[in-house]
C-alpha cells in the first residue's frame, strides 16, 4: 500500500478516514473463521508459535540464571571482592549494603551487556535478515544459543581475578553480549516470516497470539525460572549428578530450533546484493519515508513501549506506596499489566477484525490515559491500583497489535527485515530512554505530576487519530 489515493491522513495513521480497514472480514473469509483456532490450525504458523514459546521462555530463564550464578558463586563474604563492588557501587552513586544490592550490581552489567546489541545491531541484523533464508536464520539463531549456553559451567571454574572478580564472570558478560547478538538476527526473522506464512485476513489474530504468548513467557519465566532451576539442580544431584541448573536452558532453545525446522515455506531466492550494509539500511528507512501506514504504525509502537518502560520505574513508587506491599513488590503491578496486556491480545485475536484499527489506537491510548490519571487518585489502594494496571495493558495490546499487524501487512516482503530491524532498535532505544528520566522526573516533581505528564502524552497521541471523525 503506498501513499497514492490515500487524500487526507492522520499524523500517525497511513489509510485515508474513508478507507476500509484492510483486515475487515470478506465474503471468501466469514467471522466463523477468525481468531485464535483459526490461525492455530495453520501448520506452518503453529511450528513458529512453539519454536517462539520456546525461545521466548529461553530468554527469560537466562536472565534468571545468570542472577542465580551470580548469587551463589560471585556475592561473597570476602573483603577482596566486596571492596572492588564497593568502588564500583561508589562510582555510579549505587548504595552497597546488603547482599540484594551487591547481586544487584553484578546483573546490572549482564542487563548491560544483553542491551547494548539491542540497541546498536538490530537494523544491521535486518539486513541480513533479508538476505538469508530467513527459517535458516532462526534455526541457526537458536542452535547457536543452545550450544552458547553450554559454555556457562565453564565460567565457573577457578581463574585470575579482575577487579576482585574471577574470569568467570567477564567470560558471563562476554557471553551474554554474543547470546544478545544471535537474538537480533532471530526477532526480525522471526517477525517477516509470520506474514509469509499466515493469510493477510489472520494476521491480527497471529500477532494477538504472539503478544499474549510474549506477556505469558515473561510472566511465567521470572516467575517460575528460580524454582525451576533449583528443582533441576536437586533432581540431578539425587542421581549424583552436578549441573542439572544447566540443561534448562539449552533444553529449550534446542526446542526451537527444532520446531522451526520443520516450518515448510516457500522463499524467493534472492539474488547476492550488490549493496551494501548501509544502502540496504537506507532502502528500510525509504519504505518509512514511502509508506505512511507503516511510518504511523511505528510511531505508534514508539509512544507505546514509552509508555510502558516509563511505568517499569513508576511501579516501584506506586508499590511503595501501598501499605503491605512495599517497594519491592513492584513485580506484582508489572505482573497485573502483562496479564492485562495478555488478556487484551486474545480479546483482539477473537473479535479485533470487526473494528478499524485507528479506532482501536485511540481507544487504546484514551484507556491508558484515562487509567494514568486515576491511579494519581487511588494512591495507597491495592485493588483499585492493580485493576487500574491491568486496564493498562488491556489498552497498551489495543495499539500494539494493530500497529504490529499493518507494518507487516504493508511492508514489501523483500524490505521486511530490514524495517522489522529498524522497529527492534527504536523499541530498545525507546525502551532505554524513559527508565532514565522517569525515575529523575519522580524525584524532582513527584509521582502524580509525572503519571499526568504521561497521560496527557497519552491523550494527545490519541487525538491526533481524530477518532470523532469516524465515530
């Protein structure tokens, strides 16, 4: 869909206000057949599904073990390394006083060293995306990861020590920043291959699915990694095996490349490119310039994710203001927002086709402002406070997955991952921004002022779809 015959657009929007939404029900595609059965039932689609499951589990349970190694072989009680943690601590204004803030410290460097590829290779990634078989670069995405992992045990064995660490530790950053790598080649593989393999009139549903999917592996993998870890390490050692922490995660990532090897697609061979890296990179940023839908659908995910890493920092001011709860039961808020988000995907994979998705956006982003103000009200309340977060994931997934949904729809499929690249660098980018200057903005204004802030911004994103025009 280019911008031709389109006549008046919103900001953030592509389709003129009169078009038909492209993924209203036709004659040859009835109601009866729509959401999540529907597009399970596509064999391909479902080997992608589980080989996601798989990997998106994956990369929880890692973050999970690398703060579990940390904990028990790297916060100790010897003078050495605490006195190089605490200079550190100092330099970077971190209070270094119990053991939770001592293993904090250390897996601020794994967050580290898992972010920076996110932000600097995902549009580079892209392009080479686009140039290889794409079910070959998931496969091999994944298989390198299950045999990268492997190496884990191997940073635990004795070595020298840099600034009161041992080599094991730098060897973990080491191989957190390549697992990282490997993963910017998987997300926009994995994303171009979705429109590839499901009808253009399931593509809501199949990105419904994948949002609730990801909200689930989130929840389930920080919840449940620890326990999960722990009962391997025990079962193992009743065998009289040592090591049984360690399958986890090679166990599931081998699980995807495995269930995306089975994926039968069809892809048009490409020709080798004569271009380079940075010119293909420009043809990604051309389709922005060329196509106003997909340019307003990743606008759209931009003020979202915002919105979203802002209240990553502001849960643990709502959760310290609730009594009993305390600010370390800011996972609990987070928790509410992920279910609300993955209860917002399957109502939009059942019934999301009947509306058009610019009122679906501004709808959503209406909710999440709507739900900013009142938790400034309702400060100290848990239930009000959690049903209040839960509605905000329900109105965040109302503008994810139709924006999700119409960058693939019209992006052309030789260009798709290098936008898919592009969209991964400006979420993490955007994912980035907001944790730094929400926490600054709560300590020098305060909580309410900041949660208005983001509703009007909210509000505004919403009413520059000029939903009234089309009520």
């Amino acid at each position: 869909m280019g911008e031709h015959n389109r006549g008046t657009t919103s900001i953030l929007s592509g389709p003129t206000l009169n078009s038909p939404e492209p993924a209203l029900p036709t004659g040859s595609n009835p109601e009866g057949r729509r959401g999540l059965a529907a597009v399970i039932k596509l064999d391909g689609f479902r080997r992608l599904w589980i080989g996601q499951i798989f990997s998106q589990l994956a990369d929880k349970f890692y973050i999970v073990l690398m703060v579990y190694l940390i904990a028990q072989y790297w916060v100790s009680s010897t003078p050495q390394s605490n006195e190089a943690l605490a200079e550190v601590a100092a330099a970077i204004r971190m209070d270094f006083e119990t053991r939770a803030q001592k293993i904090t410290l250390l897996a601020t460097g794994i967050y580290v060293a898992n972010t920076i590829p996110a932000m600097l290779l995902g549009t580079v990634a892209g392009v080479w995306a686009d140039r290889w078989p794409k079910r070959r670069v998931m496969v091999a995405s994944n298989a390198l990861r299950a045999l990268l992992v492997l190496l884990a045990p191997v940073c635990l064995l004795p070595g020298p020590h840099w600034l009161g660490l041992s080599w094991g530790y730098w060897a973990l950053l080491v191989m957190t920043f390549l697992e990282s790598v490997l993963t910017q080649f998987f997300a926009p593989a994995e994303q171009a291959t979705i429109p590839q393999l499901v009808p253009k009139e399931h593509l809501l549903a199949a990105n419904s699915l994948y949002q609730a999917t990801s909200m689930g592996a989130t929840i389930v993998g920080f919840a449940l990694g620890d326990p999960i870890l722990r009962l391997l390490k025990q079962a193992f050692f009743s065998l009289g095996l040592n090591g049984g922490e360690f399958l986890l995660l090679p166990f599931c990532y081998g699980m995807a490349a495995i269930s995306l090897s089975t994926i039968q697609m069809q892809e048009q061979p490409r020709e080798s490119s004569r271009e380079s890296v940075w010119q293909e990179i420009g043809d990604g940023l051309q389709v922005l310039r060329q196509q106003a839908a997909v340019r307003g659908a990743m606008l759209h995910l931009v003020v979202i994710y915002s919105l979203l890493a802002a209240m990553y920092v502001l849960a643990i001011t709502l959760a310290g203001s609730i009594k009993g709860l305390g600010p370390t039961g800011f996972g609990m808020i987070l928790a509410m927002s992920g279910i609300g988000m993955a209860l917002g995907a399957v109502v939009m994979a059942q019934t999301g086709h009947r509306f058009n998705r610019r009122n679906l956006c501004a709808t959503g982003l209406g909710t999440i402002a709507c739900t900013l103000v009142l938790l400034g009200g309702v400060l100290g309340s848990l239930g009000p406070t959690l049903l209040l977060c839960g509605l905000l994931g329900v109105g965040a997934a109302l503008v994810a997955i139709p924006a999700q949904t119409t960058i693939q729809e019209d992006t052309p499929e030789a260009q798709r991952g290098k936008v898919f690249g592009l969209q991964n660098n400006l979420i993490n980018i955007t994912l980035s921004l907001p944790l730094v200057l929400a926490g600054a903005l709560v300590s020098s204004y305060g909580l309410v002022p900041v949660l208005w802030l983001l509703a009007a911004l909210a509000l505004v994103a919403a009413l520059l779809e000029r939903p009234w025009q089309r009520c």
